[in-house]
C-alpha cells in the first residue's frame, strides 16, 4: 500500500484482530485534508477486568468512562506527539478532551460485554500518497499500546477509586441539599477563582483565598464516601451577593453557574454544587424570540406590538432577558442566576428619578417581580448586585464578598432598606407574576424538517451551530461547558427534524432524555455515522437553544374561531394554551399555532393557516 494513492486506504475499513481487543474502522476520510477517519475499539470485560464495583450505577458509569477518555486523551497525545516524518500530514490519534467537567460522553462506554473506545486518526500521507510505513507503525506499536492503557490492572487503582467516589459524592450532595430546601451550596476549601479568564483550571497561586462559609450559614452533609463536608448552604428564595468591585461577586457567582454539574477532584469546585435545573440569565442582544409572553415585564411597545405574544428577530437587551427568563420557566428552571454586568440595566432596575423623567417606560425592571417569581412559582434567584441597593428591599439573603470573603450582611440590608426607602418599598405592591402569563408550550413536528430542508446542523465550536445557511448563536447559553455538548445539541435538532408526528417541545425534550437514559448518546448520531465527540447537554440549554432558531416561524392564535376543529390527530391531545407548529405545503418555514380550546382525539384533523385562515385538511400534508 506504500506510495499508493490516498483512496487506497478504504480498503482497510472492517474488523481488525488484536490478541485482547477488536479494531474496527468504521470510516476512511476522503483525502489527507478531510476530517480524520473514525475508528473504534472494543476490549473485552474478561480482558478489561474493572471491578463491577465502578460501575454499579450511571453515575458511577459516567465518571469510569471520563476517566478513562482523560486516560487515552493523555495517552494519545503523548504517543503521536511527533513522528519526525518529515512533511507529513496525519498520524494522530485523537479523542474527545474533556474539561473540568464531569459529562457522560460518547468517546468511551461501557456495556455487558466491552469497553468500546471511538476515536479518530489521520491516515498519513505525503501530499496525496500514503505513508504505508508510517500507518503501519501505528497499528503494529500505538494500537496495541493503546489497548494496554485500558485495562484495570494498568490503572492508578487509588486515584481511579477517589475518581469514581468524589463524582458519585458530588451527585449524592445535590440531591441531598435539594431535599434541605436548598439551592445551592458552596464547600469550605472550595477555589473558586480560575487561573485566567481564557482558562477554567483552578488558580494555583499560593495567595488563592479558599472559600469559608459565614458561622450563620454554615451547613453539614454526610457524604457516602468522603463523610462529613461543611459548607454553605444557599436556601431557596431570593439571594443578593454585594460587594466592591474586583471583590469576588462574579466568581462566586460563576462557580455557582457550573455547580448544576459535577467536577473532577482537584478542580476546587467539586463540592460547588447547585440545582441540576439552574440557569444563567442575561442579555442576549440581537437574537430571535418567537411568540413569547413577556408582557409580565415589558407593555405598551410602540406601534400597539403584542408582548403577551411577541415576536422578534433582533431583540433588544430588555426583551431578550424578558424573554429569556419566560423561557426558562417553560423548560423547568428552579433557580435563575443574574450579573449586573451581563444584564440590560433598564431590565434590573429603574430610580426614582427616571421613574419620574419617563412616565411612560414599558419595562417593569425584575426588581419589581423577582419576588414574584418565588412566591407564585417556586423560582429562587441569585443575584450580583453592586450598584443598585433597591434589592435589598426584596431580598432574603444578602451576601457581601469583601477582599474574596463571604460575609452575611442580611441584617445590615434589612437595616439600612429601612431607613432609605425605595422605589420598590413605595411601590403600591409587587405586581404578579400570574399562571396565565407563563409561556405556552411549544409543539414540534415533521414541519422543522422543512425549516432544515435538507441542510445539516452542524456545531461550530462551543458557542455555535450552524442550521443550514441560519448561524444559531449560542453564546448567552453560558452553561454549555464543552464543543461536544453542542455538537449533542445539533444532533438533536437533525433528530427533532426527523419527527413524523407533532409533539410539543417539553414532551420531545423528556422523550430525547428518555431515549438517551436508554440507548445512550449515539442516539444523536449523524445516520450511518458514529460520533465519538459526543457529551449529553442540559436539556434546559437544548431547550433554549430552539427558542433561539430565526428560521421557525411563529404565530399564535387566541381566538377560539381559528382554532383547530374538533378533528386532531389520535396521537396526540392538545390542550387549552397549547401550540402546535406545521407547515402548509408552499410555506418556506415553519409555523407554530396557539389554541385556545381543548380539541378531542381523533383520527384526522383540520388546522387553520394563521395567516390566511384557510384550513389545511389532513390529506394536504403528513404533518397537517
């Protein structure tokens, strides 16, 4: 195979024999300058021998798999560091590369039978001809070492076992705080300043101030492995963290935003724990909102625009938080986290004074409805405020960091709101945050495949996907930790396109976790390709990642006369508020319906195009 040309590689695709492991090469690349071929190796449990042990749970399941990806990732890279082949291209073993956080991924798993590892490798070659001596070394020396960093006797037992423990130890916590009524809780000895803002590894300047709970809020937990652990514990309500600038409020605050996930032990932040349903909150300028009721927070836009059914596709600062926090609440967020520094201003607060100068704004600030949002829907919030003393009117909790340390200030707040009431203590009342007003749930169908046409969705690093020529920027989505959960999210979306039958969004989402609990992430897969730089999202970021697509066409029908007919679809049932979302055959888009009425089970049915009001029937459309 030597100096043949590049194709010629295709003949090595199948099944290979080693002595312990099976290699199979699943996809040759096109040409040196394709993206690399995809290969996989499956080890035997009777070559592998982990103690059951390690496994005996998910959760213990995902953190042996993690370690072991952390194994090969370092393995990889050190075995294919530099061949001295000079003018090369290719030659390198590559795996998914996890962070600081502790992901179920797809580059390893673990099933009754093996340990099967997916990976990558650039077949070599100079310009366009193989290298058949450099593969081939390879194959006769890296494989096979590759294999032997596997099994359980090559492994450092003890830091393996603390591995496995401290991630299950992390995950027992969180329930654990949970049932307290807590929303968060933050360790004695935590780190939680990372080592710059490009990097999310601990700082390890011997100057680091560690994390110590005020005496009031100090809290123990007995933990299944570790023991007892003291920290603090944040009760659900509405939490204020103060403080000076450059004090340590955003870095709370931000540690406090990745603690819906476990990390690994010497991160700092592994005993940094928050609600599994925790979402980050800010300005997201200039994205799309699709038929959101924000009219809790903003009303009287001009030229009569409708905010209890509102529609943009370049949302300014305030109506992007509006609806960002609406959002939030359809998907099941318990707790909501904001920055002032990541925040529209007019969406937080407003004075006095500008309360005076314009009369008319249509921006009710959150300070006016975060009680609001605990009181009638169980939603705490934690919140960094340095320059707006109006929340301590309304806060539960006030946190002050000074010089990195965490003081209560909560009776000095409660002292001082007194004696320099505020536009928010004058207030008649707080206004409410009624049932009516949350957002209806969203439906999808086989209509968003028309919006992809036959386009791919395709992650563009951690921040992006790209869904046919429409860019879906994820960047306000700050709990997406890793370019392998996004590449997850885009395989959900392909699989939300292929639906036969309309399901609204929160259904599909528990349906996917569902299916993701059972057949694990290659579920998400490209059909007919498998990919091992895979790692499960959040189905809140998944969620919102959907509210964000421009290409969805939204509508929303209140009035009873164009609602469905009695006639719909026997598997599904729409209730009252519910929307549906379809395309009429010419439309280029697809489009989401209100109704407003409960319509019985049957089997076919009639919708009303929103537009035009001319009924589609069942037979112009599968997903009519």
């Amino acid at each position: 195979m030597n100096g043949r040309s590049y194709p010629a590689y295709r003949d090595l695709e199948g099944c290979w024999r080693y002595p312990n492991a099976s290699l199979y090469i699943d996809h040759v690349q096109s040409d040196p300058f394709a993206p690399p071929s995809k290969l996989r190796l499956h080890v035997d449990h009777t070559t592998a021998q982990f103690p059951p042990s390690l496994y005996s749970t998910p959760t213990r399941t995902i953190a042996l798999c993690d370690y072991l990806t952390r194994v090969v990732s370092v393995f990889s890279s050190e075995a294919t560091r530099s061949k001295n082949w000079h003018g090369a291209k290719g030659g390198y073993i590559t795996i998914d590369t996890p962070g600081q956080q502790v992901l179920q991924r797809s580059s390893i798993t673990l099933d009754g039978e093996a340990i099967t590892v997916l990976f990558t490798y650039g077949f070599p070659a100079q310009g366009r001809t193989i290298l058949g001596e450099m593969a081939a070394e390879t194959f006769r020396t890296v494989i096979p070492q590759l294999i032997n960093s596997l099994p359980y006797k090559t492994q450092d037992k003890h830091r393996l076992q603390s591995f496995v423990e401290s991630i299950e130890d992390q995950e027992f916590l969180r329930e654990e705080m949970k049932r307290s009524g807590l929303v968060a809780f933050v360790a004695n000895g935590a780190i939680l300043p990372r080592a710059s803002g490009a990097s999310d590894l601990p700082m390890t300047n011997p100057e680091v101030v560690k994390f110590q709970s005020p005496v009031d809020l100090e809290c123990t937990f007995i933990l299944p492995n570790r023991g007892e652990i003291k920290g603090m514990g944040v009760p659900a309500g509405i939490t204020l963290i103060a403080g000076g600038g450059f004090h340590g409020k955003s870095t709370l605050l931000n540690a406090l935003a990745v603690g819906c996930y476990n990390h690994i032990p010497g991160d700092g932040r592994e005993f940094v724990v928050t609600s599994a349903s925790c979402v980050s909150i800010k300005g997201d300028e200039g994205r799309s909102i699709k038929s959101v009721d924000i009219s809790p927070f903003i009303n009287n836009l001009p030229g009569n625009v409708s905010t209890t059914d509102f529609s943009t596709q370049n949302a300014s600062g305030s109506t992007s938080m509006a609806a960002g926090v609406m959002e939030a609440l359809e998907l099941g967020a318990d707790t909501l986290l904001f920055d002032e520094d990541t925040c529209a201003t007019n969406f937080l607060i407003r004075d006095k004074r500008m309360q005076r100068l314009i009369e008319a704004d249509p921006i009710t600030p959150l300070v006016f409805k975060v009680r609001s949002l605990f009181n009638d829907h169980k939603a705490s919030s934690i919140l960094v405020i340095g320059g707006c003393g109006d929340y301590c009117d309304v806060a539960d909790l006030v946190l002050e960091m000074r010089e990195y340390r965490c003081h209560n200030v909560t009776d000095k707040a409660m002292r001082i709101a007194a004696e320099l009431p505020s536009a928010v203590a004058e207030s008649e009342s707080e206004s409410s945050l009624s049932t009516e007003r949350l957002p209806r749930l969203r439906c999808l169908d086989a209509s968003l495949a028309k919006t992809f046409g036959r386009s791919k969705a395709t992650a563009r690093g951690r921040t992006s996907v790209q869904v046919g020529e429409e860019p879906l920027d994820l960047s306000a989505l700050v709990q997406i930790v890793h370019d392998s959960q996004t590449r997850a999210i885009a395989g959900a979306l392909r699989r939300f396109a292929s639906h036969g039958e309309p399901v609204g969004l929160a259904s599909a989402l528990r349906q996917l976790q569902e299916i993701i609990d059972r057949d694990g992430l290659h579920a998400l897969d490209e059909e007919g390709h498998t990919d091992g730089f895979l790692a499960r999202p959040r189905l809140l970021e998944l969620g919102m990642a959907v509210d964000r697509m421009s290409t969805v066409t939204v509508y929303s029908l209140t009035n009873s006369s164009y609602a469905a007919t009695t006639e719909c679809s026997n598997k599904w049932r729409i209730s009252p508020g519910a929307i549906g979302m379809r395309a009429p055959p010419s439309a280029p888009t697809a489009t989401w319906y209100s109704f407003s009425t409960p319509t019985p089970c049957s089997a076919t049915r009639t919708v009303y195009d929103a537009t035009y009001h001319a009924p589609y029937s069942s037979s112009s459309s599968s997903s009519s």
